[in-house]
C-alpha cells in the first residue's frame, strides 16, 4: 500500500504530500490523511437498509481515492418514526437484520483500499417522537426549546415538544444500546465507529449546560460530570469491540448564541478527558444556537445576507468560513496525543495547510466530494484544477433538510443508483458529430459529457464569452461564498481540453444545418424576458429584466464581475426608492442585493409565497432579514392597475387600491423558454434536444443535470 502512495505522490503534486500521506487513528491504518465526513444523504428507503444509491454514493467516494468514508449515522434507538432516522430515510443498527446489508457496502468500500467508520448518535431533544416526548438530559420551558431548535424546522419550532429527563436506568439502557450497535457494525465489517456527541443531539445534551440542568453524577456542576454520559459511552463501547477498531469522537467543543454555551477552555478539557476515557481520535467541531445557529457546521452560511456581530469568537473568517473552525482544532491538537480530525468548508489547500502546521491530523470533507468524488485521486496527480468546485449553493442542505435524496448542482450522478461514470461508447455505437448551440451552464455540461463519451462536440455561443447568465448572477450574489466565475472557467477549462470545438461570437442558424450536417444538436440558448402586462410597462422608470441584462451584458464586457460589483456600491441606474415586481428567487435575491446598496425596496407579487425556488434555509434566514433592514413584501396582489411617475399602483390581497411609490420599478420574473431555434431545427435534424432554460426555465442545478442527462443519451 505504501509504494502505491508513493508513486502516486512522486508522479503527483508535491504541494499535497502531507495530504497523502498515509495516517493512522488507533490501530487502523488510513492510506493519506482525507476522509468522508459522517453527514447524511437521506437516501434511505424507509427499510433502514443499505439501498443501491448508498451504494453508489460511497463507491464512488471509496474510488475516488478517499483515505476513510465515515458511513451516516445509524439510529441504535427502538425504531420509531422521528426526526432522528430521517422520517425513514437513515440507516440502523439496532437490530441484526441490518447487518448483512451494511456488510455489503463495507466491501465494497474496501475493494478500493478504503477505511470505513461509522456514526452511531441518539437524537434527543431536537426529535419529535410520536410514542411520547424527547428524551435529554433535562427538562427544558418551550421558550428554551424554541431558542436551541434549528432554525429549519419549522414544525418544532412552531410546536416546541418538551423533553423529558432520562433515569439512570434509561442511561444504562442507552449505553448498552451504542454498545451493541457498535458489536453490529464491527460484524457488518466496519474499522471503527464515530460516537456523535455533536449538534443537539443526546450526547451533547449531557456535555453542555445549554441542556444540562441536572445536579446528579451526570449534572452541570463540573466538565467531569458533564463528560460522564460520553466517557461511559466510549468505555463501553471500547470493551465490547476491542482495540483492533477504532472509536472517534465527534463532539461540540465550542457554541455560540447562549450564556451557558460551552467554551473552547471548556472543550479542550473535555478532548483530555475523552482521550483518557479511550477515544482514539476526536473530532471537536462547533455549533451555534439563536441568531448563530447550526449554520456553524456550514460556516459559510453566516454569512447569508448578512453575519452576526460580531463573528464568533474562536474561529478563522479570513476565507468567509473556509476552514473557520481549524483554531478549534488546533488548541485541542495541543492537549491530546490522539489524532485530530476536522471539518468544515475545507479545500485541499487548507486541508494541507493545516497538516504542515500541525493544527490537525485528518482532513474532513463532505460537499467538495459530493461536487467530485475524484477529488483524492486528483490530488495525487497534482490535477488541482482538474477538481469540480463546490460553490456552496446548498441545494444539497435543502433536499437533507426536507428529507429528500441527496442532489448537487455540480455533479447530477449523486442520488442515483449508479457511480458517477460517464460511459463511452461501445465498439459499433455511432460516433455522432453533435452541434451544442449556447454557452451556459447546461450546454457546456452536455458538450463535456459528449466528448468523454467519445462524440464529436462543436459549440456555438453567439456572445464573445462563455457562462451564460452565470457571470450576471456573480455580479448580483458576489464571489466569495458562491463562485460562479470559478465555476465558468472550470467547466470552460474542461470543454477545451477535451477538445470541444468553441465558437465564441458566432450565431448557429438553422441555415447553416446543410453545411454542417450535425446529427444531433443540442439546444441551450436559454429563456426569453417577458414584461408583465401592465399599464405604463414601459414608462422610463421601468427597469425590466432585459433592459437591465443589456446594460449589465455591456458593462461586463469591460469590467469583470467582481469589479463591477464594487462600482455598483457606487452607481447603479436605479432610484432610491426602488419595488421589484417578482418574490421568488431572481426578486429576493437582487432585493438582498440592492439593500446592501441603500435602496429601500418593496417587493410584490400575485403569490403568497415569496422564495420560490430558493435552497429553504436561505429563504428563512432572508424572510427574516430583509424586513429587518426595512424591505417590505406584499403578497397575494390582486391586480397590478399602473405604472406612474409616482410609482405602481395595485390591489392588494384585501382588494383595496393603493399605491406604492417609487423612483424605479424593476421587474424581476422568471424566464420564459426560448423555444424558436428548437422548432426550426425540428424538421432538419434527426434529433434535437432542449436543455436549461430553453427546455424549462429554473436553476444552475436542473441546467446541468438536463445537459448531463442528454448528453449520456445521445
């Protein structure tokens, strides 16, 4: 195993050793130094089996070169229908029925040369338990709860369950349960297990006086009791499967948002005593209640519309939560001799960082793989820009969130039943000369999809550039989260050294089919801008979509997204006073972008619901700042009556006329299909096909999984 690594490190990138190089967390020899968080998909069944797309999912990051796949939590509670198994969706280990099935993927995990681990939790008071209430360490008034539930679920936090406490004999019970849950999974033929005493869950309910009220041998009084629960957690566990496999602990060694949150002083002491009770690894990650909330575990996503102040203490903001929580690793890496794990927003440059400056032993990733499950095994081969970029979209957050199969915009295979291979040709398939017409996101997916496959690609874009509206969305959303210029110039950088012929600056006519006899053409011109019909549409206080994507298609041909974005705080051609007809996600969104410019906005819409098509939790935390910052929503408009010099005038949902005034009226409307170009090639080519917004106007992520799905097709 070793020379394997080495040769991959000397023919690789030598800027990755540390990253490479092979680890060891108890008596478990890890191949290099990356693993696979313990985060679930929700790709369970309702069974609590393994299912094909578990499969699939973990093959892929197994193959991809991964160090160790930290498995999702398995549920070791009695088997009722709560939030903690994921509505049905997670996988258990509470009986042995499910070891045969969770054999099969630690097999194949370890066909790749891979570690598997797995996390064994116990929800506590964040679960809604049909048969009686929450268990935790302490019973809690529906305000607390209220204050310590995740701002996304909404349904607790509307009806707050309060839990009860456990006996001692109800906590004996629990630590048998991890117990044998652990026995399972040593069976089921994994390496070690991870004890999550992480988020709200049970464990941490004993570790932190945010839950803790008790006064007994597990109470608050001090970090001894308090640790209690997890020591005897980890003993037990240790003495029921031996040392030959190794258990972790993940654990809450810093909050934020509540006066008896736990501090890293106090998380530090409780990584010695963890160590000293047997774990052999630890992982001390941070969470945050309130107005910080669970985002922490995303850190990233504090700073959606706008961060708390000030910042939580304790943690690295200089990459806008990149890497945000090494400094909590760190100060526990100087106390224990035990490896040290972590997580959180981390790329290889940062992962690698922190290894050569000691701060950490093992570097945990979870979107960035779920975007490339290759990642490692790019790494190895110094392909740094070859890696699909994560831009923290969070549509994988909003599927996990309501329970849904796990989806990314970056990487259409995750959630199906197959790795993420794109097959070629078979001997006697025809290779097809295939014309893609468009420069966006879902017409460059299809032509990188084609040419793996074998096919002749050429692409026409009728601009001088490609991305699509990807370079106007940056403008609005800005850079430093999401990145969508990166991501342009990813996808551009990969149609190129696949040789994909590119047009820039060229239209494709149906008149020009006779010429190049394509056999196949893909569609991804994108959608049209309509106008709402209303009185005065076209007075000059009208900022529409297509006015405003003129102005901002010129202006970037001379400044780049970034720069552009600057100015804007500076000049922009739009009045103080400024309504936006539209509430789903292209309103809310330039909303957010004008309130940070000093424009006081009303947004209307004939819906109800604003937000549409927005990940859930960006719109909860946007429905709440945008009227903090003074922005009003009115939904459920009647009728839009005019457009005057004064501004619009409507009938609200109570049907009383008012008008709203205004110095610019912006429309900001969801596309419609650009449907022209399709019809006219229909009669002249043997097959034609729409993707993106020309098919159906929506998101990054349907455009690139319609050019994906298309492309492996043809």
């Amino acid at each position: 195993m070793g020379t394997k690594l080495e040769n991959k490190v000397s023919q690789g990138n030598k800027a990755f050793e540390k990253l490479l190089e092979p680890g060891q967390i108890g008596n478990v020899r890890i191949k290099n130094r990356m693993f696979k968080t313990a985060a679930g998909t929700t790709l369970g069944d309702g069974s609590g089996m393994v299912t094909q797309k578990h499969k699939a999912f973990y093959g892929a990051l197994a193959r991809g070169g991964l160090g160790l796949v930290m498995v999702e939590h398995c549920s070791i509670e009695p088997e009722v229908q709560n939030i903690s198994t994921g509505g049905g969706t997670f996988l258990h280990l509470n009986e042995d029925k499910y070891i045969p099935s969770l054999k099969e993927l630690t097999d194949l995990i370890h066909s790749y040369d891979c570690k598997a681990f797995v996390q064994l939790q116990a929800g506590g008071a964040t679960t809604s338990r049909p048969d009686g209430p929450p268990v935790s360490s302490s019973p809690l008034t529906v305000e607390e709860m209220r204050e310590r539930q995740p701002y996304h679920k909404v349904y607790l936090l509307e009806n707050p369950q309060i839990p009860r406490a456990l006996t001692h004999e109800e906590i004996a019970e629990t630590i048998e349960n991890f117990a044998q849950g652990a026995a399972r999974a040593v069976k089921a033929g994994f390496d070690g297990v991870e004890l999550n005493g992480g988020n709200g869950h049970l464990i941490n309910a004993f570790i932190s006086r945010v839950w803790n009220r008790r006064d007994d041998k597990y109470g608050a009084q001090s970090v001894e009791t308090r640790a209690r629960f997890l020591v005897e957690l980890i003993q037990a566990v240790k003495k029921r499967i031996g040392n030959n496999y190794a258990v972790t602990v993940n654990f809450n060694a810093v909050e934020y948002g509540l006066p008896d949150c736990t501090t890293l002083e106090e998380g530090v002491e409780f990584a010695k005593i963890f160590e000293k009770a047997g774990a052999d690894g630890i992982l001390g990650r941070s969470h945050g209640y309130k107005n910080i909330t669970m985002d922490m575990i995303w850190p990233e996503r504090l700073f959606v519309g706008e961060p708390p102040s000030p910042l939580p203490k304790d943690c690295d903001w200089s990459h806008y939560g990149a890497g945000a929580i090494i400094p909590v690793a760190a100060a526990i890496k100087k106390v224990v001799s035990v490896p040290v794990l972590i997580s959180g927003r981390i790329d290889p440059k940062i992962g690698e960082q922190a290894l050569r400056q000691g701060k950490a032993d093992f570097i945990g990733m979870t979107r960035r793989l779920q975007a490339d499950p290759e990642l490692p095994n790019k790494v190895a081969a110094g392909k740094i820009e070859d890696i699909a970029p994560c831009t923290a979209c969070s549509h994988c957050l909003e599927n996990n969130a309501l329970r849904l199969p796990l989806i990314c915009r970056m990487n259409p295979a995750v959630g199906g039943e197959k790795e993420y291979v794109i097959e070629p040709l078979k001997p006697g398939e025809k290779k097809k000369k295939i014309v893609v017409v468009g420069g966006g996101p879902a017409a460059m997916e299809a032509a990188r999809v084609a040419a793996i496959r074998g096919h002749e690609v050429i692409l026409y874009e009728k601009t001088g550039k490609l991305g699509g509206l990807m370079l106007m969305a940056a403008l609005v959303k800005g850079t430093e989260i999401e990145d969508l210029p990166g991501m342009s110039a990813y996808m551009e950088r990969q149609i190129r050294n696949l040789g994909v012929k590119i047009n820039l600056g060229k239209e494709f006519t149906p008149s020009m089919v006779d010429e190049i006899r394509p056999d196949v053409v893909v569609v991804a011109t994108g959608g049209v801008a309509e106008l709402p019909d209303i009185p005065g549409i076209n007075r000059p206080n009208v900022m529409s979509n297509e006015k405003l994507h003129k102005q901002l298609k010129f202006f970037l041909k001379i400044f780049g997204p970034e720069t552009l974005r600057s100015l804007t705080k500076y000049w922009m051609p739009l009045g103080k006073r400024v309504i936006i007809i539209g509430g789903a996600i292209q309103g809310i969104e330039l909303a957010e972008f004008l309130v940070k410019r000093g424009r006081q906005v009303t947004i209307v819409d004939q819906s109800e619901k604003f937000g549409e098509m927005m990940p859930i939790r960006n719109w909860i935390k946007m429905s709440k700042w945008l009227p903090k910052k003074g922005a009003v929503l009115i939904g459920g408009v009647k009728k839009y009556v005019e457009i005057t010099d004064k501004g619009l005038t409507i009938i609200d949902k109570d049907g009383v006329q008012r008008t709203l005034e205004a110095d610019t009226i912006a429309t900001a409307l969801p596309l419609k299909p650009d449907t022209a170009l399709i019809n006219a090639l229909k009669v002249k080519v043997p097959e034609v096909y729409a993707v993106g917004d020309c098919k159906e106007p929506r998101l990054i992520l349907h455009a690139i999984a319609d050019g994906y799905q298309v492309a492996q097709q043809v």
